[in-house]
C-alpha cells in the first residue's frame, strides 16, 4: 500500500504565482483528477480509518472545479488509472 500527500491547492497557488498575473490559474486546474479516502483494503499492519469530513471536501471542490471526485468505493486503483489516460 502507498500513501501519496500533495501539497494543497493554497501551497500550488504559492508556487505558481506568476501564473496569477495572467489569469492562467485556472488554466493549471481547468480538468483536476480529484481522488480521495478510497476503502483501504484490511491488513494487520496498516489501518485507515475513514476520514468523512475529507469526503465532504473533496464533493466542495469538485463541484467548485466543475469535475467528478473518485471517492470512498469509487476510487479503486482501475479507476483512478482509467481516469488518469483520459487526463
């Protein structure tokens, strides 16, 4: 199992600031690939234990981003990869 953390979309804006004076931000965000709390499969080592309150973020920016979030049984490892050819 793998655990990826990225920076938030506040730490990107700092990176990308000069992309702000262009009015190109949302041109770096216009199709996103929004995944998150997927069902962690059960073993003895590792435990996840669903975090609600991230899913309930991840629909906000979705919906904001006018995009589709693979959440919770819906981020499965072939849907993520379908998604990510199509990106």
């Amino acid at each position: 199992m793998s655990i990826s953390i990225v920076p938030s979309i506040y730490d990107l804006s700092r990176e990308i600031y000069p992309w702000l004076e262009n009015n190109k931000l949302w041109a770096a965000f216009e199709n996103p690939l929004i995944i998150g709390n997927p069902n962690s499969a059960y073993s003895q080592k590792w435990l996840f234990p669903p975090m609600p309150e991230a899913e309930n973020e991840l629909k906000k920016v979705a919906d904001i981003m006018s995009s589709q979030a693979l959440i919770g049984k819906d981020a499965t490892k072939q849907a993520v990869i379908s998604k990510a050819e199509n990106w």
